[in-house]
C-alpha cells in the first residue's frame, strides 16, 4: 500500500523530463522528472533553498532551464513545449497560470481592477485591439461587462467582494494572498501553480485558502501545482507529493507514502539552519497524526 | 470659570510677548549676520582704490524682514497650523462633501475656455485680446497637450521619458517641411505628423524596451538631443540652425485669415487683424487638447490603459497574466509621442517658423515638471500645473513693478528659473504627489473610490 502507483494511470497535464537549471556553478535543479496529473493538486514540497521557485520559473517561462523539457498538455490534446515559450504566451496560449512567494499586486488599482487586467487578451480582442473599442462598438461593452462578471465570481469565491472597490495595496495580508489566486483564476487557466501560498497566513486564513483550492478545483477541475512549506497543509489537501532536496527529487507518492518516507524524513530532519526546529516539529506533528491513522 | 477664562487670556498675551522676544533675537541674530555683508561694502573708486560704502538702509530692511517674519510665524502662522492639524485630526472620519464646483470642475474649466476669447475681447478690444489670448491662452493650452500626451507615456505607463521633446520636434518638421515642399494642407499635414511622430515612438521604444529606470531616461534624453543634432546638421532638408520659415497658415474652411478680399475678417466684415487667427488658433489647440484628454479617459478605461497601468505597478505580474508587456510599451510611447507630434504641427503653424532652438532639453523637462508637479496620471491636476508654470513664466515677464522693488537692472525673465525651480521645491514638499495625487479607478463594483497616492507607484521605467 506504502508504493502507491495507482496514479501512474491517470493523464498528466504536466510532465517535466530531466530538468536542469545552473546558476553559474550552482545547480539548483539536477535532471529533476515529475508528473503532474489532471484534476490533482500536487504538491511540491522540500526545505528552503532546495530549488522549488526555481521549477517554478522554469515552469512558467522566467526561466530558461539549461536542460531538459517541459510538455503542458490541454484538455483539448493540444500540447506545449513550455521552456520554449516566453513567459506571457506560456498563460496566454498554454494555459498555465502562476502566483509569486512574494505577492505581487497592482498595489494601485482596486482589487476589481486587478482582474480585469488579467483578463486582458480576451478584452483586447473583444476591442478589436482597441481601435473598435475606442470607436464605441457594442462588442466592448458586452465584453467588458462579462468581464466584470467574472471578476465578481471570483471575488465572491475569495470573499473579496466586500472589498472590490478599495486599492489592492490596502489588503491584510491573506486577503491579498486569495486576490493573487483570484486573478490568476481569471486568465481562465488549466494548470495553476501556487508559490508558496499558505506562508504567512493566520490559521483563520489558512483555512479560508484550503476552501478557495477546493472550491477552484471542484467547480471549473483546473489542476494544481503548489509549493509548500507547511507539511501539514500539504498533507490536508494534496494528492499527490514530489520533495525536493537540492535540487534533486528524493519522494514521489501520494502523501501517506511521503510522510512515511526515512528519506523525506531525513532531509527535513537534515536542514541545517534556524528552521530546524520548527521542522522537527512539524515531523513530530506528521509522526503524531500517523500514530492516529494507526489506531 | 474666572479662571479658565483668565488662563486663555494669558495664554495668548504669553503668545505675543514670546514672538515679540523671538523677533528681538530673529532681528539682533541678522544684525550679526548681515552687518558686515550687507552693511558695509568694499568697492573701486575711478582711481583704482578701495572704498568703503555704507548701506544701513538695506542692512535695516534685512533685520526688519528677520524681525518682523519672526513675530508672523510665531504670533499667528504656527499656532494657525497647529489648529489646522487638529481640525484635520478631527475631521479624519467624516465623510468629505464634495462642492458642486469641485464635482463639475472639468465642465465648468470648459465652458470657461470657450467663453475666454469674446470675455477677453469685450473687455480689452480686438487688439489688446492678442497677448491674452496667444501668449497666455494658446502657450499654455500646448503645454497643456504635450503634458497630457507625456502623461499616458510616464503617468499612465511608468516609463520615465526625458526626451519626449524629440516628437514634438519630429511634428513641427514634418508640417513645416511637408508644407513648404509639397504644399499640402495643414488639414491633411495633422494626422500625418500625429502618424509620423508615433512612428518615431516606436524606432525609439524598440532599442529601450529591456531598459528600466535611470538607464531608460537616459537614452530617451540622448534620443531627444540625437533628433535636435540632426535637425542641426541636415542643412539641405532642415536649413539648420537658420530654421524653416514662412510655413503656410492654417485656414478654416479654406478660409484665409489674411488681408485679401475674400479672408477671414473681409468675409465677416470686420476690420483685418491678426487677433482673429490668434482666437481662431485658440480654438484649435482647445480642441485638440479636448481630443487628447478624451481619448486618454477612453483609454484608461480600455484593456491597453489597464494594462499600461498595471505595468507602472508591476511588470513581473503583468507577464505573468499572459501580457505582452514589448507591445504594450510600444504603443504607450507610440501613442504619447502622437499627441506630441499633433502638438508639434500645431505649434510650426501658429509660429510659422520652426528652428532646432525650440526643442532644447529645457523643453522635456518643463513638460515633465507639469506632468509631477500636476500628479503623475491625473488630467485635472496636469492642466493646472501647467497654467501656473506657463502662467506664472509668462506672468513674470509682466511684472514691471518688480523693477520699483529691485531697481532698474532688475530683469524678472532673468529669474524666471529661479522662481521656478523655487516653487517646484515648494509645491514637491507641500504635497509630494503632486496637485492631485489621488487615482480614479476606471471600473467599480459598487462605489467608485479616488485611490490616494500611497498606494500607487511610481513605475520603475
Ligand atoms: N536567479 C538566481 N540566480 C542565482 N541563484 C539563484 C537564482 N534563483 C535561485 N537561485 C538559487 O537556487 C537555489 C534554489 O532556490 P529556490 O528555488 O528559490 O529555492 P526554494 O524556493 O525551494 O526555497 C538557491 O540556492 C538559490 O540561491
Ligand atoms: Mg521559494
């Protein structure tokens, strides 16, 4: 039971083949392989430094990697070669979205006009890339006002609404961290990859966070790719794990198969930093919680 | 309750009797100051010797400004502000509401723009309306263009542009030399120079696209001189520094403003003057203004002028919503620079003469000024930056009466930077946003509120 393999059936909408990625002489990813399967949320997880925002980049085209290659397949069958894309075709044409470890809002425009931004493609074409807009086509109208539609439909699945009007930058901290999600949402993505999005937040929020990712992934079935560092979190609502440690991959499984991995369990036990012990911690609760599925 | 009353008493004769003791040291400390460098000065008599002139009148002038500038701030100025500070502190939760005037601003400054010439007329006759309506009128409107074209391209896009002259110059050529050569209207010549500017937008977009900040300004300022220089050099086409002169007149309607039978005035039958082309000017460079500020509100609210905004706040989140950050700098700069070179034919067929002189660096930066000083994206605020630059620069040359103070040497023009550099200072720290630092949001849920300055960006080029 412990080498779950039920998931080698299911269809991947990412694989990721012997990825690669050197700084100078630092090699951050070494011939990493994973898949991430449609409708899952996946989890990548690993200690800091261990190259998780950096797959990432790769991922989503602020990287080019020094080797390997990255497949995106649609619903439709369409396939996407992703390290050859630049970035902002990679959400345009490929359908991946991304959230940033460090938020980045439109501190200035209100949380409303945050995704109407993201939805820019399809608006610069219902505008007839802006000539017919200017000229007042009913086209625009119609559009934009579906546009603010949609914003309102995330924004309710955020709890946002209340807030819609006010500047982004005026958010706590949480709220600006489901607003991220809700805007990549809004670029209508088949593949959405969290960077760390639960770092940070309250308890409160957390579980606010837990309900939006289940809401997206029951209502519109996009997959998820996040990075986490809270094993707890990950092992509530993932489906499937990958660990990172330097740069190379140690576990691969669904999530009772990676807290009961010795190697897993011996890289969080091996970071050498000021985290260690928030991590021994964090083994001690995975250890507590397995001892309670035991019974 | 004798007491409290007596209390408040004492407190403000305190007040009086510390500002006067303030003054009295303000005073003895500029004496101290002052009595030798203004007080007595060294000078060369005929016969090559030293003499020493006494100038107690000034030094006393000097001591009384300390003096009583002194008791002022602290008899009234301060405790005044102190009021003002708690009344602020106070009123912090009240909802402000809005004057009718401060509502319908942008129509009332309409209307009043299209009521200035007759109003002008009426009150100082035909002749006496040139220099209102021109020097003040029409120059401050085309700053008012340049600035709000500027706008889309630092304001809106967050792309710091130095050399935003350089379109200007690139429309006041292309009608001058497209006029003189080949004869074609002016009607025709505005589009096309708004056309070719844009073009020019974009050859410069290109090579700075990958540039941020300081090293964009920079290559934009090179890009303005590199222009200047060929306007300079290419003496065949340009004439060079001796400039295109008798450019043809605008006409309205194919009607001449000029003296011949079937002109303007004639037609009208009205005695000939140039003012009437001066109103008619006016007219034409408010709409064109108009033009500006309208397609720019449109913009704001299309996808392109979201996303220019979104670019200024942060460029990494653009492109990771799928936007293609290369073209939507590209027509931020290509449609800035239009309206400037719209500005720039404007500007060739009201001077009739274009020279490289006109389009100095100088020039890039006054506009810009307008643009922080007004409040980087705002409309309202950039058009009265501009008439208190271009006004008071134009209102300085008035100012006869200075000389009575100064003495006759004094030139107000002179100090024209001086004083304008002084009130940049000033207006930066009154309000370091500019005149109107709030942003309206282009679409709302349920109320549409300003957005205040803090919030939004600078833009990082
Ligand atoms: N742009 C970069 N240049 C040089 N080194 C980098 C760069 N980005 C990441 N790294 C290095 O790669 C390693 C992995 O970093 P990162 O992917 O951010 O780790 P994680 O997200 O797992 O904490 C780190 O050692 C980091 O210093
Ligand atoms: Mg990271």
């Amino acid at each position: 039971m412990a080498l779950e393999t039920t998931t080698m059936k299911k269809d991947p909408i990412l694989s990721v083949e012997h990825l690669s990625m050197r700084f100078g002489g630092l090699m951050a990813i070494n011939d990493f392989s994973f898949e991430a399967y449609r409708g899952d949320i996946t989890a990548l997880i690993g200690p800091n430094g261990a190259g998780k925002t950096t797959v990432f980049n790769c991922i989503t085209g602020f990287y080019k990697p020094t080797m390997g290659m990255i497949t995106m397949k649609q619903k439709s069958g369409k396939e996407y070669l992703l390290e050859r894309l630049p970035d902002f075709e990679i959400t345009k044409h490929a359908k991946v979205a991304r959230t940033f470890q460090n938020i980045r809002m439109f501190s200035g425009l209100t949380v409303l006009e945050n995704l109407l931004v993201a939805q820019h493609n399809k608006l610069m074409q219902a505008s007839g890339y802006t000539v017919l807009g200017l000229l007042g086509f009913p086209a625009y109208k119609q559009a934009s006002k579906e546009s603010i539609e949609l914003a309102r439909h995330w924004l309710e699945k955020a709890s946002l609404v209340d807030r819609a009007d006010d500047p982004a930058g005026d958010l706590p901290y949480g709220a600006q961290r489901r607003l991220e999600i809700a805007r990549a949402m809004c670029t209508g993505p088949e593949l959405l990859c969290l960077d760390e999005p639960a770092a940070g937040l309250n308890p409160r929020e957390s579980l606010a966070l837990n309900e939006l990712l289940r809401g997206i992934r029951a209502e519109t079935g996009t997959s998820i790719l996040l990075i986490e560092h809270d094993m707890s979190v990950v092992m509530e609502i993932s489906d499937h794990v990958v660990v990172l440690e330097y740069g190379q991959k140690i576990s691969d499984g669904n999530p009772d198969f990676v807290k009961n991995d010795p190697r897993v369990i011996a890289a969080y036990l091996g970071v050498e930093d000021e985290e260690v012990e928030e991590v021994i911690e964090q083994i001690e609760e995975i250890e507590g919680g397995q001892g309670g599925s035991k019974k | 309750m004798a007491n409290i009353a007596s209390t408040s008493a004492s407190a403000g004769s305190d007040l009086t009797a510390r500002a006067l003791r303030e003054a009295v040291f303000a005073g003895l400390i500029s004496l101290g100051l002052f009595v030798l460098f203004v007080g007595l000065k060294t000078d060369q008599n005929i016969r090559n010797e030293l003499v020493l002139n006494q100038r107690w009148g000034l030094l006393a002038i000097f001591v009384i400004v300390a003096a009583v500038g002194r008791f002022l701030m602290v008899a009234y100025i301060q405790p005044a502000m102190a009021r003002r500070k708690a009344a602020k502190a106070e009123a912090e939760d009240v909802v402000k509401e809005e004057t009718f005037f401060k509502r319908n601003f942008s129509k009332i400054a309409i209307a009043a723009l299209i009521l200035y010439p007759p109003v002008i007329v009426a009150l100082v006759g035909v002749q006496g309306s040139l220099k209102w309506v021109d020097n003040f009128g029409v120059q401050i409107l085309i700053y008012v263009m340049l600035a709000w074209g500027l706008n889309i391209v630092v304001g809106l896009a967050g792309l710091l542009d130095l050399g935003y002259v350089a379109f200007y110059a690139v429309g006041a050529y292309s009608y001058a030399l497209l006029s003189t050569y080949f004869g074609l209207s002016f009607w025709i010549l505005l589009p096309v120079a708004g056309i070719l500017a844009a073009f020019w937008g974009m050859i410069l977009g290109f090579p700075v696209l990958r540039l941020r900040g300081d090293y964009l300004a920079i290559v934009t300022l090179a890009f303005g001189e590199i222009i200047r220089l060929v306007l300079i050099n290419w003496t065949e086409v340009t004439k060079g520094t001796f400039g295109v002169s008798g450019i043809a007149k605008a006409t309205l309607f194919g009607i001449k403003f000029d003296a011949s039978k079937d002109g303007f005035a004639a037609l009208m039958g009205l005695p000939m003057s140039s003012a009437y082309y001066k109103i008619f000017l006016f007219y034409l460079i408010l709409a064109l203004a108009l033009l500006t500020a309208y397609v720019t509100i449109r913009l704001r609210r299309m996808p392109i002028g979201r996303a220019w905004e979104a670019l200024r706040e942060d460029e990494i989140a653009c492109r990771s919503l799928g936007i293609n950050t290369v073209t939507t700098k590209l027509t931020a700069f290509a449609t800035g620079a239009m309206f400037g070179g719209i500005a720039g034919s404007f500007f060739a067929v009201r001077q009739g003469f274009v020279s490289p002189e006109s389009f100095v660096f100088l020039e890039s930066a006054v506009i810009l000024a307008i643009v922080v000083l007004g409040g980087m994206g705002s409309l309202t605020g950039i058009a009265i930056a501009a008439v208190a630059m271009i006004g008071g620069t134009e209102i300085l040359r008035e100012l006869s009466f200075l000389k009575a103070v100064f003495g006759p040497d004094f030139t107000p023009e002179l100090y024209r930077m001086l004083i304008f550099g002084l009130a940049m200072v000033v207006v930066m720290v009154w309000k370091p946003r500019g005149f109107v630092g709030s942003r309206e949001p282009t679409a709302f849920l349920r109320e549409r509120k300003a957005i205040s300055g803090s919030f939004t960006k600078e833009g990082h080029g």
